[in-house]
C-alpha cells in the first residue's frame, strides 16, 4: 500500500502550507457546531500527504511489519497484543497524514494508549514503573499542547467561511489570525511573563515533540520504556515514534511558529548538540545492550534536532534522512538484541564471550548493522548525518544564526558513536577482567 | 561481546540455547539492511520526493531571519 503511494508520488508538488501542495487529500466536514453569534465550530477529518509525511509513511509501514514479524514468540493474550499493534499502527499513520490540528491531537493520543498497554502488560520486570514514566512524560507535553491548539483555533479563522477552524494549513497563513489574537502576527501585545505569546506557543509545542524524540533534558524515559518493552514494542518505538517527535518540529512548530523558530534556533541546535554528546558518552557507560542502543538513539535523533535547526535545505534534508535512516537501523539493531534475548532471557553485554565462533551468521549480521548505524560510508546513516552537517556548516553563510562550532560538536558525535560500537565489538578480547565477574 | 575464546554466563545451557539465526530473523534482518546499504548508495530515492517540500520550508521560514 505505501509501496504504491511511493510509485504515484509527484514529487514536483511542494506541500507545507497550501492546499495544492498536497496529495492523496480527503476532507470530510466532522464536527460543526453552531455557536450562535460566534460564528461556526470548524473541524474536519483531513488527510493529504507531501514530501515529509510520505516517507515517514512508508517507514512506518516497514518497521511494523518487521515489529510483527519480531513478534513470532509472543504467547500471552497473542489477539489482545495483535489487536493494540493494529490499533498502534492506525495511530502513526494518522499523525503522519493529519493536516487537521484537532484530528492529529487525537491520532497524538490514541497513539499513547496502546504503547501503555503494551510495555505494561508484554514487558519485562520492571514494566508498569516504565509503562506509568512514558504515559506520564507524554502526556504532560500533550496536554499544554491542547491548551496551545485552543489558543491557535481563536486566532485563525477559515477565509472562505469566515468561522473559526482547526485546520493546519490555515494556521500556516498570517493572512489568517485575527488581528489583536492571541497568537496573531500583527497588533500581538499578549505576553506571559515577558515571553511573547507566539514565542510561548513555539516553547510549549516544541517541549510536547521534544519529549518525543527525546531531546535530553526530556530523555529519561526513553532508556526505561526501551529496556522493559518487548522487542517488537523497541522496535516500533525506536523506528516510528521518535520520529513522531520529528515531524512534529518540523511540521507543526516550524510551519505554524516560522517567526519564533527563527529566533529560537540557536537554542534548539544547541539542544541538538547536547542530545549528541551525551547520548553518545551515555552509551558508552552502558552494560545493557538495549540501554546502549536507546541511548545512541538518543545521540541520533540529536543530529534530527541539529539539522531542522540548521534551516538550510541540506539540513533539513539530511534530518529527515537520518529520520529514516535511524528508524530501520536502531530497528535492526534492537531485533537483533531480541535475537539474543529469546535464546537466553539476558543481554548483559559481558556476560557473553565469543559470540562470533559460536553463532557466525549473528555476528555477520550485527557487525553489518552497526557498522551501518555509526555511518559508515556507503550506508543511510552516513549520508543523513553528512548532509546534517553540511547544512549546519552552510548555516553561517546563509545567516540563520547558527555559528560553525556546533557543526563541529556534531562532527565529534560522529566519533563517539564510532567508538561506542567499535569497543563494543572488539574490545572484550583484550578485557580479562570481565572473566572475574561470573 | 563477539571475539575471542567462546565463554558464556550460562555455561553448556546457554551454548545449546544459542542457536544461530533462524530463517525467519533471517529474512526480516536482510531486507532491512539491504535497505540501509541501497539508501547509503542511492540517497536520491528519498531526496528526489521531498525536495520541493523542504525548499518550501526552508523559504516560508527564512522569511522571518
């Protein structure tokens, strides 16, 4: 199915902000309430794709079947499990369609609930402590984004109808708002504690995705949801759900707040950068596979921040490759963790010597694997990250305000995560000590 | 984790239980790494589609620089 939206693409039509730009369109009239002299409620059921949404899509028809195909020795409840998968998938794929701001909060919260169930019920010891910190992280960005999306729908009116609506593409227009609203370009004297009021609204939406991707200071659940979920359950989170977050920023906060991102750029790379180093010296301190791994994700999806920030269309380009890039690869890798941990229930890094004599193929697999996630040339990751900091370097010169040196820190994640799957790979022929420990 | 002398935790039990990959892992894991390598060399199956899209952005952005 997406492999024939692939193939009907038109990639000359160009999307963000006007209607024509988009494609596979469905607008259906959902909830119109009358409110008397205030005019008219306006929200529709509408779905169309461009550019960014399309191959999000197809990524996320991928990793779910992979998910399902990882899913093969899930014994407990299989129809309740399979059911919340599909019920999960529904979800993704609304977001990444949603053009409508009400129709994507709710595809944003439908997507939590089967998440919940899934690492609290199929995960490992510790799963409702994880289960309850990712509902509690995601749900404390999404409900400040109601209040946002509220504040958004009495600003901007439809212009063909005069009444107010939740439409996405309308909010992209400054034509739009109304003048003196609350989120209005012009006549805007609203502030909250001396932040604009646009400027606000970018903050409150961006720490929503943020949590998402996870950028660091809202990271910590991620490591925790990783490591109790199923494998399958990984898999999807690491391949698809981060890039919720993603497309979030881009799609949400970058076209409907253009003014405030422009100015709050240099913070959001900054952010990247940090999301970098520390994910990637995280996961140098690991001993969990799993944990190593959703901490490189973190070192990852850090260059996915660093490259929309960059606001060049190298970066931006290089960030929505490393989207993908990163979706099948970390969902490979944490496949090939569940590998491991089918067999023995344990996936302490040194609790295992020698994997390469006793299982040849696995490790053939693996080293191709993470070879390819620490962007080696020839593979994904190696041209997303490149492009992110070609964009990044080529910031300086087009003015946005992000100066070289962070380009340069992005350069220096690139080494660290090297380094985190070479030692992981080589180094414990020359470790005597971890003999000692059992 | 991977060289040198083959030495495991579990002892015997787990050098029986690990078995290597099976056909099923094996046809899901090829794919996608084959995907990873044809992306790596071909980047402009992706670029082409999403082209017009991020230059869209980028200029409804700069316009606020």
């Amino acid at each position: 199915m997406s492999a024939w939206l692939y193939g009907q693409f038109d990639s000359s039509l160009n999307g963000i902000n006007h209607l024509q730009g988009f494609q596979f369109i469905e607008q259906l009239p959902w909830i119109r309430l009358d409110l008397g002299s205030l005019g008219k409620l306006e929200i529709d059921y509408f779905l169309g794709v461009d550019g960014i949404s399309l191959p999000l899509l197809i990524l996320s028809a991928f990793v779910m079947l992979m998910a399902i195909g990882a899913s093969w020795n899930i014994t407990k409840n299989a129809k309740g499990y399979f059911a919340l998968l599909m019920l999960l998938n529904t979800a993704v794929m609304g977001i990444f369609c949603a053009l409508d701001f009400f129709l994507f909060y709710i595809f944003y919260e439908v997507m939590l609930l089967p998440l919940y169930f899934l690492i609290g019920i199929w995960g490992g010891a510790n799963r409702e402590y994880a289960a309850i910190k990712f509902f509690i992280y995601t749900l404390f960005g999404s409900v400040f984004m109601l209040l946002v999306i509220v504040g958004l729908y009495f600003s901007v009116t439809n212009p063909s109808t005069g009444a107010h609506t939740f439409n996405m593409l309308h909010m992209m227009n400054p034509e739009n708002y109304v003048d003196g609203s609350f989120f209005a370009y012009l006549n805007n004297y609203y502030e909250v504690q001396g932040i604009p009021a646009r400027m606000l609204g970018f903050i409150v939406l961006f720490v929503a995705f943020a949590i998402k991707v996870p950028v660091v200071p809202f990271h910590t659940w991620l490591p925790d949801a990783h490591v109790e979920a199923p494998t399958p359950v990984s898999i999807i989170l690491a391949g698809v759900l981060l890039k919720v977050g993603g497309y979030g920023i881009i799609r949400v906060c970058y076209s409907i707040f253009p003014d405030a991102a422009a100015q709050a750029n240099w913070w959001l790379a900054l952010l990247g950068i940090i999301s970098i180093l520390y994910g990637a010296l995280n996961a140098l301190a690991q001993k969990d596979l799993k944990r190593m791994i959703a901490y490189s994700s973190v070192s990852h999806m850090g260059f996915v921040l660093l490259g929309v920030a960059a606001l060049t269309a190298e970066g931006i380009s290089g960030a929505m490759f490393q989207m993908l890039s990163h979706g099948f690869l970390s969902a490979a890798l944490f496949f090939l963790v569940g590998v491991i941990y089918d067999r023995v229930h344990d996936r302490y890094i040194y609790n295992f010597r020698g994997l390469a004599t006793h299982m040849p193929a696995y490790t053939g697999f693996v080293a191709v694997a993470f070879f390819a996630s620490l962007g080696l040339p020839g593979f994904s990751a190696f041209i997303g990250e490149a492009f992110v900091i070609i964009g990044t370097f080529n910031a300086e010169s087009v003015g946005t305000g992000i100066p070289r040196w962070m380009a340069i820190a992005g350069s220096v994640g690139i080494l660290l995560s090297c380094l985190l799957f070479s030692v992981d790979l080589t180094a414990y022929v020359f470790r005597t000590d971890t003999l000692q420990r059992w | 984790m991977f060289f040198g002398q083959t030495r495991f935790k579990g002892g015997e039990a787990w050098a029986i239980a690990l078995t290597d990959v099976t056909l099923r892992e094996r046809i899901i894991l090829f794919p996608t790494l084959a995907l990873a390598l044809v992306l790596g060399i071909m980047p402009s199956l992706v670029f082409d589609k999403m082209n017009a899209t991020v230059l869209n952005l980028v200029t409804l952005v700069s316009q606020y620089l």
